[in-house]
C-alpha cells in the first residue's frame, strides 16, 4: 500500500496478519487491514487509530508522516475497538489532540477508556457541520447503522474524498492482493447485512458529492471506477440478486444428506442451471455460506434431522440468515431422517420468519440414504426450482 492518497492525505493504517478470526469468527486467511489516514494541512487531523494490538506501529506510521509537527484533530467515524482502539495511546502523546466524533461516538468513549478524561478534548459535530483545516474543509455525514449508531463519514472537499468508515470495507490485509468483490462481499453480507437500509441512505449522500476517491476503515483506497463499487453496494443493500443460480447449503451427520445435496447439484445442472453453488455447513466457512446465499436468487437448505430438531450447523446458518435479513428468494428444502423426519418442519419454521421467502414445493423427504425412487422427487424439485 502507497503511503499517499493525494499530496497532503497519507495512508498511515498497520496490516494484522497474525489474527485468525475477524470479530473472534470470521475467518480471515488473508489477514485484515486496520486502515487510518493522516490529512497534512496548516491543521494536521489524523483519521480514526487502529486496533490495540497494532497500536506501537500505527505510532510509527503516523510519527513517520508527521515530521516532528503535532496533530490538532482525531476524527473518529466508528468506535468499534479494531478502529477506535489506539485513542488513549494518542492522547497520551499529544494531550492537547481534540477528538471530532458525532456526539453519540463522544458518549461512547468512556464506555471504553474508563480512566481518560476526555471532556476538554471533544468536539461533538452534526450532521452536514464542516471543520476547516486550512486548504482542506472537511464535512460529516451521520451515518448511524452502518453499521454502529455512532457512525458517521468524512468529506474532504477539496481533495474529493470521502472517508467511509466500515462502508467499502473488505477482509484481507493490504499486502496481499486479491479481486476486491469476493472479499468485500463476504465483509459486506456478515458485517453489515442487517442495515441495507441505512446504507441506502448513505449511498443517496454519497450521490450528492463529486468523490473521487473512498478511504474506509478496511482494505484499499478505491480511487478509479467508482461506479462499480458503489453498484455493488446498491444492489447488495437493496437485497438484490447480483447473480442468478441456485446456493445448495447442506448439513450432513453420516453422507446420506451429503449425497442427496451433490444428487441435485448434479441434476440442476443437467437441465441447464445458469450456476450451481453448493456447502458443507459442517465443514465449510460459515461467512462464505451466508455470502452465497445472499449473492443468488434461489437457495435448496438440505438438513439431516436431529434430536427432533434440525442438525446444529442447518440450525445455525439459519439463524445466521435471519439476523443479517434475508430476503426476497426462493427456498427449497430437502430433510432426511431414520424414524421420524423433523428437519423440513424446523427448517420452514425458520424460513417463514423471513420476509418474502417463498418456499418451493415438492419438499423433499429421504428416509436414511438416497433411493432410486428419491430420484424423482429430486428432479421435481429441480424443475420447479427452474421456474
């Protein structure tokens, strides 16, 4: 990552590669980016901190950039410890520093740093307020639900560029190189899934301004075709179908149900599926799953019953579903069960508290392992899944 944005903004954020889950689950192979920018102007603001494991290298970057000269300002967007974490550290450096917050980030800071005084260093600012560095005149946009309620963004005027706090966020550290959509989908749907409404909103505020370039809190600066970012958002917080297939999501004790998914999967494609995905919710990466099933417009759920229930890894992907608001798809269920087959009940339970799921019939029933005369019923159900 180049340390310059433009002349006078500067890149002074820390990699972590050494942490294994993101929010203690999300797996993040690839690391994650702890992103903070320094504005140089006749008054210096510092653009959020990082997180407290990195903070003796975040002081690094940002005495690095400083050059001697002291900060006046911290604009703080988000609280959330990964970002808001190196405050006191700051402050203890350069106690005159003023922290610009929306007012409920301000009531928030004790709640984290119980034994900081910060009542002669905040700067509570509202909605479309602006702060004159010099050269740079910076404007804040509350942005409450994305996807903390003490969120807010920073415009930059002169310079063009918008400060988007967790929005534009992807998983993965800066020194590894990826295609940003697969990334950021997954951050997306997991971290800010729920609130497609608020950043709705935001996105309409974003329209108002000439931006050209996004600095978030996670993953790069996005400096050219900001278009399509920018659709992806829209459509992922409009719950959208950005593609067309069917998401198989599977949950198997013994294979049988295991093999039914693959059975399926098989025969979608045979008659012509655009795409078939398809999980092991006992094996593969929870955020992944959720990610898919959001990104198609048709899911088949296929669950081993247990202890009158469904089996756990169904159970939870589910429940994962429900609270980052799923909606607006077509669901097909497949259960399996040795005696007395409960999974298909459990499963549409869950299902019908989601809006505006529609639940395809046939659903399926396997009684311990796949038949031939299960066959038909699979293809039934392909076909309608087809419609």
């Amino acid at each position: 990552m180049k340390t310059a944005i433009t002349e006078t903004i500067k890149y002074i954020g820390v990699d972590d590669t050494d942490l294994d889950l993101f929010e203690s689950q999300y797996i993040i192979p690839n690391g994650i980016s702890y992103n903070s920018y320094l504005i140089m102007d006749e008054k210096i603001a510092i653009m959020d901190t990082a997180d407290s494991r990195k903070s003796e290298e975040w002081m690094a970057n940002l005495g690095r950039e400083l050059q001697g000269r002291t900060p006046d300002y911290l604009v703080v967007q988000h609280m959330e410890p990964d970002h808001a974490g190196s405050i006191a550290v700051v402050l203890e450096h350069y106690p005159n520093l003023k922290i610009v917050a929306s007012k409920r980030a301000c009531d928030m800071l004790p709640q984290f740093f119980e034994d900081v005084d910060f009542s002669q260093n905040i700067i509570a600012v509202k909605e479309g307020e602006t702060l004159c560095l010099g050269a740079h005149t910076l404007q804040f946009f509350m942005a409450p639900m994305v996807h903390w309620p003490e969120v807010m963004i920073t415009y930059d005027q002169k310079d063009k560029v918008v400060f988007s706090a967790d929005g534009f966020g992807k998983f993965g550290a800066l020194s590894h190189e990826e295609d940003w959509a697969c990334e950021a989908r997954r951050y997306y749907f997991n971290i800010c899934g729920k609130y497609g409404a608020p950043v709705q909103t935001l996105l309409k505020k974003l329209a108002t301004l000439e931006v050209e370039h996004i600095c978030p809190l996670h993953g790069p600066v996005l400096s050219e075709n900001l278009g399509y970012y920018i659709a992806l958002y829209d459509t992922w917080s409009r719950y959208a179908v950005e593609t067309e297939g069917i998401f198989i999501a599977y949950a198997s004790i013994h294979g049988g149900t295991a093999a039914v998914a693959h059975k399926l999967k098989e025969i979608l494609e045979a008659k012509g599926a655009p795409k078939v995905s398809i999980a092991d919710l006992s094996r593969d990466d929870m955020a992944e799953a959720v990610e898919d099933a959001f990104r198609m417009d048709r899911m088949v759920v296929a669950a081993a019953s247990y202890d009158a229930d469904v089996f756990p890894p169904m159970h939870d992907f589910l429940h994962h579903l429900k609270l980052k608001t799923y909606q607006n798809r077509r669901v097909g269920i497949i259960e399996n069960g040795s005696w007395a087959p409960s999974a298909a009940r459990v499963m549409r339970g869950m299902l019908e508290q989601m809006k505006g799921i529609e639940i395809v019939e046939p659903v399926v029933t396997i009684i311990s392992r796949m038949k031939q005369a299960d066959i038909k019923h699979l293809e039934l159900l392909a076909d309608q899944m087809l419609k």
